[in-house]
C-alpha cells in the first residue's frame, strides 16, 4: 500500500469516457470546461424545481436545489483558492496544476446535489423504505440471486447517484455521460465504498454498476485503496473542501431561510449568528448592522460574514492536516475541527435546526407527500417493467424516456431504470405524474 497520495497525480485533467480521444487545444482549462459542462447541462437546470429544506416557494421565496448549489460552489472556490495559493508556496515545483483546484472545488460543488431525487432528503428515505419496509421487499431474493447489491437500493444515496448520472452512457448518449474529468468526478465521491459497508446511516459512494468506474477513476489519480472486498477507498482530498463548502451553505443558509418564513424571530436568529464571533468581534458586527434598519440586510450582512470566517478556518484545517488527509488517516469532516467558538456556534445551530426547521410542519408535510408519491410511482413503474406484456404496463413503458433501459434483462436493472427515471423528475414533474398516473387530474378535454 502506498503511504501518501501525490498532488502531481491527483490533480488531473484527463477526462471520463474520453481517455483515448485527442481534444482540440482550448482557451478554458479542462476545470472551468467541467463547470461550464455542468451549468448548461438539463439536469443541473432541473434542481430549479427540487426542493433543498423548505417548500418550494410560494410568496417567500427560499433556497431550491439550485441556489443551494450555486451558492455552494461559491463558496468551495474560495475554499480550492486559498487552499491552492498555500499549497504553491508549501511546493512550487510540485504541480502544474494547483492554480486549478479552486476551479476543481466549484465545479464538483455544482454537481454534488445532481442525483438527489425529489423533495429532498426526505426522497431519499422514502426511496430507501420502499426497498427496506415497503412493496419493494418482495424484489430482494430476485436481486441477491442474480449477484446484485440489495444494499443499493434499501440504502438509496443521493451521492451514488449523482456519480451514476455523470459517469453512465444512457441511450442514445455518449461514453462517459458528461465526460468530466477525473479530479472533478472524484471530487464528489464523499463515501468512496460500496453501499455494502453503509453501515447504519446508509452512507456510500457508488453503485455496482458504476463501482470499477470509480476504481478506474481512483487507481489512475492514485487514491489509497484502503479494502479490496467491499471495496473501499481514502477520500479524495478534495472531497473535503466541496463537504465543508456543503456544511457551511446549508447551516448558514437554512437559518436565514427559516427566519424568512418566521420559523425563528428576529433575536433568535441575530444571536445564532453572532455567537460566532468572539464579543469584542460582536460589538464589531453590531456597529455596523446599526448602520442599516431593513432585518434582512443585517441578516445578510452576518450570513456572509460567517461565511468568511468558516472558509479561513476549513482552509487552515485542511491545510494544516494536509499530511494525513494525504495519507488517507483524516477521517472527519473539516467543520469538525474549527476554533472553538465558531464549532459551538456551529453545533447549536444544528441544534436549533433539528428542532425549530427540520421538525416544522411544513418540513414534515413535504416527508409526508414524498412518502406516497414516490411509494405509488415505484409500485406501478416496477410493476409495468417487471410484467412489460401488459396492457397497463405498456401504457405506463410509452411514458418513460428512451434514455433509460427499460429492457433491463435483470430485476437489479430494472429497478435502477425506474430510479433513474423517479430521482431524475422534479417535485412538480412528479407530483403532476402521480395525479394524472393516479387518476386525481385528467388531461383537458
């Protein structure tokens, strides 16, 4: 086993899908195309119209898939700068392509949230219990006979499934999906092993039909194997940087959210942002917010402050255990290991969060509907692709997308058509799927 992975290695340009075709010279870097790729990419635009936290908005307007990821990468190329302007000084002969790691970061920012399914995480867990307590059950025995990974789909990942939709050649699409390149796709792996290891909170990286891509993807760049069976990798070091670009977006941003929606009044939400300054920086903060009497510019003014502050201090963490986050022996997050005042801060946020905002009513209310939709769309898409002969089934085959392999010769197969199919729709798609699919709404007559 090698001891430390190598920045020479790591940071590489060559693209997925693409390894043996020459590509005309370009003006962009292959990072700043990858980034370019994603924003102009349908999939990207569809986060638009998926839920981050809050209900999709009505005359408040709160932060979607899509700002959420706009505002991550933001922030994950501030992280990649200072990152790479230290790690020029720390080696200035060792990569060529430091500069680019900001360019990396963001790009891989833009992508992370790509495979989450509708209504947001609770899509996720209702995915999960379809497979693990619902109708989906009756599918395990066929999966684990034909040597398929159960694990997949009784665990369903956002994560795993982002690397699927970038990295799998749907019908009729090109070899490699978006064809991005190495350092950008490993970038967005944060639990680089088999759902196998999942382990109690369901967390893992790919699915087995995209496992020896990710293997591919992590021998080339020289990423630490750390188990050959489950297979399990080090984190890519950059993964670090676009998960700390993640915490503080949406612990920063679901605050000021929940405010707007009058979840938190406006002292509660003034003295969770300023705990994170020490009281000398407070009186600071304070002047300046009493510059200005509007208590959503003084919110603002804290949430971009507080952001400033989290991207030094993730950026001294990182830089500071370089060494083990290069020799794969870093095994937490960087938002774990900030000063002490911001971490408490930090933590009490959570805390107010799990309380006040991911337990609110309207929170629930989206974890309620996403429970029935996706529980009805699974049951009568995998009963159409399970039974295709059908009358019933090949009106329900003729709605479904020719990118996606409703052919499937395995159960594991068809499974994963109809979850390419559910996870790709937005809220509002799926929802007016499941009332005319139902029978709540008709076509106009």
């Amino acid at each position: 086993m090698q001891d430390q992975m190598k920045w020479s290695k790591l940071l590489s340009g060559r693209r997925f899908g693409m390894e043996t075709y020459r590509e005309r010279a370009h003006e962009r870097t292959d990072f700043q195309r990858d980034y370019d790729r994603l924003i102009f990419s349908s999939p990207f635009r569809r986060l638009q119209n998926k839920t981050q936290v809050f209900p999709l908005p009505g005359s408040v307007f709160v932060h979607n898939r899509l700002t959420h990821s706009l505002e991550v990468s933001c922030v994950g190329r501030s992280l990649g700068n200072n990152v790479s302007k230290a790690l020029m000084e720390r080696y200035p002969e060792e990569s060529i392509n430091f500069p680019e790691i900001g360019s990396i970061v963001s790009a891989a920012c833009l992508a992370h949230d790509l495979g989450n399914p509708p209504y947001g995480h609770s899509g996720e867990r209702a995915i999960s219990s379809y497979f693990k307590e619902g109708n989906g059950q009756k599918y395990e025995d066929e999966v684990r006979q034909e040597g398929g990974r159960w694990e997949d789909f009784s665990n369903f990942e956002g994560n795993a499934n982002a690397i699927r939709l970038l990295t799998h050649q749907f019908r009729g699409r090109r070899k490699g999906g978006f064809a991005l390149t190495y350092s950008t796709l490993a970038s967005v792996v944060k639990y680089p092993y088999s759902s196998e290891l999942s382990g109690k909170k369901g967390k893992f990286g790919f699915f087995q039909t995209e496992e020896a891509d990710y293997a591919e993807i992590a021998h080339a760049l020289g990423i630490i194997q750390t188990e050959v069976s489950p297979i399990k990798f080090a984190r890519y070091p950059l993964v670090y940087l676009v998960e700390a670009a993640d915490d503080i977006c949406y612990q920063v941003m679901d605050i000021e959210d929940a405010y707007k929606l009058r979840l938190l009044s406006k002292e509660e939400t003034l003295d969770l942002l300023l705990q994170f300054f020490s009281k000398e920086d407070q009186l600071k903060r304070r002047k300046v917010m009493d510059m200005v009497d509007d208590t959503n510019e003084k919110i603002a003014y804290l949430r971009s402050c507080i952001i400033g502050l989290l991207v030094d201090e993730c950026s001294h963490v990182f830089l500071t255990n370089e060494k083990e986050i290069l020799s794969g022996t870093f095994n937490s997050s960087l938002i774990d290991h900030i000063s002490d005042t911001a971490k408490e801060a930090y933590q009490h946020c959570t805390r107010v969060a799990c309380q006040k905002i991911y337990r609110s009513k309207e929170v629930v209310d989206i974890e309620l509907a996403g429970y029935r939709i996706f529980t009805s769309l699974l049951d009568i898409v995998l009963e159409a692709m399970m039974n295709p002969t059908h009358s019933y089934s090949r009106l329900v085959i003729n709605r479904i997308p020719e990118q996606y392999n409703i052919d499937a010769p395995t159960t594991y197969g068809k499974i994963q058509c109809a979850l390419d199919y559910i996870s790709g729709m937005t809220d509002v798609y799926a929802l007016d799927l499941y009332r005319k699919i139902t029978g709540m709404s008709l076509p106009a007559v």
